[in-house]
C-alpha cells in the first residue's frame, strides 16, 4: 500500500515556480533539525534549551516531555547573529555576480496602489512591529547564510506526501517544508519567521474506466479554506506540465497560486476588526441604497469592493525564477510518504522556528502539518476534504448513481405526499358537509364552530402538504435535468462555486507612474509633519487648518493617481445630498401637501379610469 | 482614444441628452445673467451706468479711480471676485453643453464640475443669506447630477472602470 502511496504521490507531484530573488526552497526536516536547538518557554516568561543545535534529531524532538500547561516548545533556526561574520557575508554577497533568478525587483510600489488610509494604516503597523516581538532584522540574512553552508544532503529538494481515503475521494496531499520565510524584509511583505509548512492537495477520484484520476485541486492561502481554495482539475486556470499542476510560489510568503502575477494582499489587523466590519457594513448599505434608488434591487447586499481599514501587501508570484518538479530545471530528489503515526508529525506539537511572542502571531513560526500553533489539530489534516468545501460535493462517477437513488427517494416521498393530499382532501369535504348540515340548526352552535376549527387545522395541513409537493416536483425537475446532461457526459460550469476568486493584479493597474509612487512614498510624512507645524504655529486655526490639510492631501491623491474624475464626482454627490436636504428642510411641508396631494390626484384618475371603462 | 474624442460607435445615446445639453445652456445663460447682474447692477456698474446717464465722460482713468475707491471701501472686490467667479463658470457652461449635444468624452467630467460648483456656490450663498432664487438653483442641479449619475450616461461618456482583484490573506 505504501509504495502504491508512493507511486500516487509522485505521478501527480505538483511543480512549483518561483519569483526572482527568493531564498529558500523545500528541504527535508532532517536537515533542518541538524541546524536546531529546541527550547521550551515556560508561563512565566523564561525558556530553557531541551537540545542543543547539533543534538537535535527527530527522535529527540519526539521525545515525551511534560512540562506542564502553557508551556511552549520551539526550535530556533538561527543561533547568535555574529554579527562581524553577518557583515562578512552581506558584503560578498552584495558584490558577486548574481544570476537573474537571484535577483528581485519590486515594480510599481504597493504603497502606490492603494489610498491615503490604508498607507496611514500600513505606517502604524510598521511601527507596531518596533513594540511587538518580531524577527531580527538580521536573521533573514543569517538564515540564508546558514543555508548556504549547509550540506547538499539536508538541501534535496524535498516534498512530504499524504494520501487520505475518504467518502470516495482519494487526497494527495504535497506538505512542502522551507527553513524560512522573509516575506517582510525579503519582499516588503507581512512577516518575517523561521520555518514554513505550506501545502497543495489534489482529489482523485475512480473514473468511467475504474481508473484514479484527479478532479479537484486546492492551493492552501494561509490561514483560508473552503470552496474558494479550489479549482475543478479542468478549470483553465490550472496550469499544468502533463498530469502535473504548476504552483506559482508567492515570494517570501511561499503561498501557493494557480496563476502567475502580483497578488494584492489585505491584512485585517484585529484591534481594527470593528471598524473593518462597521466600514464593510457601511460600504454594503450605500451599494445596496444605490441599487434600489436606480431600480437595481440585486445589488442588495453586495460589497463596495472598498476595503480602507486593511494593510496592503503585495504577493509576487510570477514564476520567473527557480522552478522545481516535473519538467522544469530541477527536479524533485525526495518524496517522504507521511501519516499520522510519523513520528515528528505525531508527536512534536511545537513550533518548528522561533516563538517571538508577537501578539497578532505573525512573526512566529508555524506548528508542523498536523497542528496549529495552539497545538490544536489543523483543518486540512483532519478534514482535508470540508478545508477545500469538498464535503458537499460527490466525485463524478458516483454523481451519476446517486442523482437516480435521490431521484427514486424523492418520487416515493412526491407519491406519499400526493395520497396524504388525497385522504386529507376527502376528510376535508366531509367535515364541509357536516358543517353546512349544521348551519341551520341553533341549538348546534357550539358543534358547528368546533367543525369549523378542524376545517380550519385540516386545510393548514393539505396547504402544508401542497407545498412540500411542489418543493419535490422541482426538486425532481432539477435532478432529472441533471440526470440527462450526467448521461450526455455534459459538466457544470467549473467555476459555478467560486464568488470572489483569488486574482492577480491586472497590467493596467500595475502601471503607476512615477509621481505617484513618489507620493504614495512622502504623503504620510509630510502629513504628520504638517499637523504637528499646525499644532505649534496655528494651534487657533488648528480645526480649519486640518481641515485643510485633508482637502489638499485628498486633491493631490486623486490627482497623482489619475483619479480627480471620481473625486469631483464623488464629491458633487455628496453637495446634492446636502442640497437635497436643504431642501427638504425648508420646504418640509410643501413637500409633504404636494405629494399628499400627488397620491390623492392619481388615486382618483385610476379610479376614475376604472368606472369609465 | 484621447479624452476629447467622440463616445465609442455602437453605443446607444441615452434619451433626454439632448434636453440635458439644453439645460446646461440655459444654466449658463442664468449664470452669466447673474454675473452681469452682480457686477453691473450691485454696484460699481449702477455708478457707472449713472455717469453715462448724466453724460460725464467714462474714462480708464476714473474706471479705475472709481474701482479703487470702491475696493478701499471693501464692496466691489468680493463683487468682482463673485461676477468673475459666475462668468467663469457661464463660459464653462456654454462649452460644456457643446460638448455633451456632440458626446465628447470630457463633456461628463465637465458636466459634473459645473453641477458641482453650482451646488457648491449654492450652498455657500444659501447658508450666508438665503435668497429666494437659490433654491431653485439647487434643485436643478441635483436633479442634473442625479441625471449624470445614472449608468447610461456615464457609460455613454466613458468606458467602465477596471475593479482590482483583491485577496483576503491571514497569516501563518
């Protein structure tokens, strides 16, 4: 079975592509291990090593250790930064002939491709990092001079595969581990952490010819799940090379995509969740108003696609760098068949990189395949089908089989119904009778209004028993239509379950020009050093000068990002609104006569007109 | 396609433009009225226009003697400034509304610069000292900016914007 496992694994093995400039690649935990200390930090604060780097292996991080609760054990990639060998290094490294693959540029700047507030945003968060724990500056630097003395052994190029047998699915699941992730100082991203698991699964399924093949696939986003993670395998948005999914690496982060580009990131830091999910309230209602005032009811309930209160980052998965798998430069060296009795799954719960004690959690290094960084098991080892919303949804051949199962249910239940809807209908009449033989005699009042309650409960049950046979007459409509296009070998629209898939920035918006990264760069300076000039020279005009000070900071926003159209017109709206309410206000009553007056003139013409006819 | 060039063939033009170019015409000449009216009638034109009546020479020089004098006295500057302002936007007006009777791009961003200004002027007038007349000038232009608003027109005077795909992203 497990060299079937194996077989599997690697006749589907995912190929990645990386973006120019990234420094880490997949490796094997051994090899990683040889360069780790492990430490365990208690409640109080303190931590002890357990393993020195070199002691370590994965028997030793396996071992049973009881260190009570709250205690948390991790390992640390990077020992002392020394620092005369870091300087050593950053300048060789800053005068050798690089390759084009090492080297990164970052195009137009994310600063410049989002507004004034969430760049405001994005400043707090960088000064947050000065009071939250975070990585050493010079641990990225450290890390990838580690990596570099390594031996060829500890870095093949290496995957971790699953496979899982559930409710006919098959699912290949391809852990891939780096030993770092500098997505921030790498690639002006979120987070900097030693130690990166990600993970892509892929669903097979027994085909017409009793054969495995792949149906569904799923790129693992963070910390995402559901249906917005896959693609159905004939989706064109899934690259392949042959049978073999292309993965286009996100830079530093090491999330995975199915197509190349530059992906738009938002953070929702949590001390702004309020105010994220009041804008995002706001922003719906003023879409829907919109809707309904221009007769466009279905547009109730959708965002403004504005998210202001979020940090912007950009992702660079473009592909154009180091490429490892089939049919690209390398090839994969190790394909390691995991479970849930691997040892150094099973066992070691703890972090597989530094614990900085950053609060929001994204400096420090993730847990292994199998748990969360709270040491609780994660979503997609143990319901690898419902992470990727595969839970509701059969594997094509069994579609087929199961739509005429439900069909034959649901006429059993219709023919049910019906004969209920009958007897129901009979006892009806004869009540009605009995009732209406009543009527003339007083003397049975009281009978008689007790058959008028049982009329009345019995017609409530025949309505109730009416509609749930309508229900199962469309029911059935729909899955005989189903049942035909089955047979006709027709598929559903592959994307039908996606609402808001994940895409990359389009060429155009990736143009920003000069002026307005130039901008994006000084705005949230110069505005502070604004404020604080008003504060100390025009504290009397403090509320207009800030007033001021916006207007100018919102005019040059739009101007340098060529968006002064939406501006004037945005504002003109809101003058009409002001107006409109100015008007409302001074003729209120005027208002109200004329449109009393209004309704009473046409509700007489229609009646007039009603006579007339 | 440049911002001056005509809307895109095939695109159907929205009923009512034409009664829209007429109105902003008609808003220009109320406009340039006004302007008239403020400068010549408030003030240093009835001086001026009493000089001529009584047959005194107008010269530059006591035009401008005249001007200085008022202006020492703070009348006829914010005056000046309020007619040249209403001027302005009456040329504006009357291009504006060439543009849109011939669909050129900009004649919506022009269209919706003049509203504004209008509703802006409006207001500032409203809340200083409430003439009769400025409501009237405001109901027309907010039931003009509401006629712009409307997707029909807009896309009449420009293509649809790009959205950006964006991702939600947690973090490990």
């Amino acid at each position: 079975m497990e060299t079937n496992d194996l077989v599997l694994l690697r006749r589907y093995e995912p190929a990645l592509r990386f973006t120019r400039g990234e420094s880490f690649f997949p490796m094997s935990v051994e090899g990683y291990l040889a360069e780790c200390s492990l430490w365990v930090n208690y409640p109080n604060g303190t931590a002890e090593c357990l393993a020195k780097e070199g002691e370590l292996g994965v028997q030793r991080l396996t071992e049973a250790r009881a260190h009570g609760f709250g205690s948390i054990y991790y390992l640390q990639f990077i020992e002392k930064v020394n620092l005369r060998t870091l300087a050593v290094y950053q300048l060789r490294d800053t005068f050798r002939k690089k390759s084009q693959e090492e080297v990164f540029h970052a195009g137009s700047g994310r600063l410049a491709r989002v507004g004034f507030i969430p760049r405001f945003i994005d400043a707090l968060f960088s000064l947050s990092l000065l009071a939250r724990g975070r990585v050493p500056g010079d641990y990225a630097l450290a890390a990838r001079a580690t990596v570099e003395k390594m031996s060829p052994d500890q870095l093949l190029r290496t995957y971790y595969g699953r496979v899982v047998r559930q409710a006919g699915w098959v699912t290949l699941q391809y852990w891939f581990f780096y030993p770092f992730n500098n997505w921030r100082s790498g690639f002006y991203g979120v987070n900097d952490h030693e130690a990166d698991w990600e993970m892509v699964s892929l669903y097979l399924a027994e085909n017409a010819a009793g054969e495995l093949a792949p149906e569904w696939v799923a790129y693992a986003s963070h910390d995402y799940s559901g249906d917005e993670l896959r693609r159905r395998w004939d989706d064109p948005e899934v690259q392949k090379e042959g049978d073999h999914p292309l993965i286009f690496v996100g830079a530093g982060s090491h999330a995975s995509y199915f197509l190349p580009g530059e992906y738009l990131a938002e953070i929702e830091l949590m001390v702004l969740s309020p105010l994220v999910h009041l804008a995002e309230y706001v922003g719906k209602f003023l879409v829907s108003l919109r809707g309904l005032l221009m007769g466009k009811p279905e547009h109730a309930g959708q965002t403004s696609g504005v998210s202001i209160l979020r940090v912007p980052f950009v992702d660079y998965a473009r592909g154009d760098g180091v490429s490892i798998g089939p049919g690209q430069v390398e090839s994969w060296h190790k394909a390691v068949l995991i479970d849930d009795h691997t040892p150094w799954v099973k066992d070691y719960r703890g972090l597989w990189g530094l614990l900085t004690k950053d609060p929001i959690a994204g400096e420090d290094a993730p847990a292994g395949p199998k748990y969360q960084r709270d040491g609780a098991p994660r979503k997609a080892w143990v319901d690898p089908l419902g992470w990727a919303g595969l839970d509701k949804v059969l594997p094509a051949r069994r579609v087929l089989a199961l739509n005429r199962e439900r069909q034959l249910e649901l006429e059993g239940e219709l023919e049910q119904t019906s004969c209920q809807i009958n007897e129901k209908q009979e006892q009806l009449v004869d009540l009605g009778l009995e009732a209406e033989a009543m009527l003339p005699l007083s003397h049975l009042r009281q009978l008689y209004q007790k058959r008028q309650l049982q009329i009345g409960a019995l017609s409530g049950e025949i309505r109730k028993l009416q509609e749930r046979a309508t229900e199962l007459s469309a029911t059935l409509e729909a899955l005989d239509f189903q049942q035909k296009r089955l047979e006709s070998g027709e598929l559903s629209p592959a994307r039908a379950h996606l609402r808001r898939p994940m895409q990359p920035e389009e060429t155009a918006q990736l143009r920003v020009n000069r002026l307005a990264e130039f901008w994006a760069a000084i705005s949230i300076g110069i505005v502070l050093v604004a404020f604080v000039a008003l504060v100390i020279f025009a504290r009397e005009a403090l509320l207009l000068g800030v007033a001021a000070l916006v207007g100018l900071a919102v005019l040059f926003e739009a101007l340098f990002r060529g968006r002064l159209g939406d501006l004037i017109f945005r504002l003109t709206v809101l003058l009409s609104i002001t107006a409109m309410l100015v008007l409302f206000y001074e003729f209120f009553w005027q208002v109200v006569v004329v449109s009393v007056l209004f309704a009473g003139g046409y509700m007489l013409w229609e009646n007039l007109r009603e006579i007339w006819r | 396609m440049s911002a001056a060039e005509p809307h895109q063939i095939g695109i159907t033009r929205p009923r009512l433009l034409n009664l829209i170019g007429s109105f902003l015409i008609l808003q220009a000449v109320a406009w340039l009225v006004l302007g008239i009216y403020h400068f010549f009638i408030l003030n240093f034109g009835s001086t001026l226009l009493n000089q001529w009546l009584v047959a005194k020479t107008i010269t530059l020089r006591s035009m401008l003697d005249e001007l200085f004098i008022q202006a020492a006295a703070q009348q006829v500057l914010s005056t000046l400034v309020e007619s040249l302002v209403l001027v302005g936007v009456a040329i504006s007006g009357f291009f504006t509304a060439i543009g849109f009777f011939n669909g050129r791009r900009n004649a919506w961003i022009l269209a919706v610069t003049i509203q504004g200004t209008s509703l802006l002027l409006g207001l500032i007038v409203y809340f200083i000292k409430k003439p009769v007349h400025i409501y009237l000038v405001l109901l027309i232009s907010s039931l003009m900016v509401a006629y712009l608003s409307e997707d029909e027109v807009r896309a009449y005077f420009k293509p649809a914007a790009n959205t950006t795909g964006s991702i939600q992203h947690g973090n490990e």
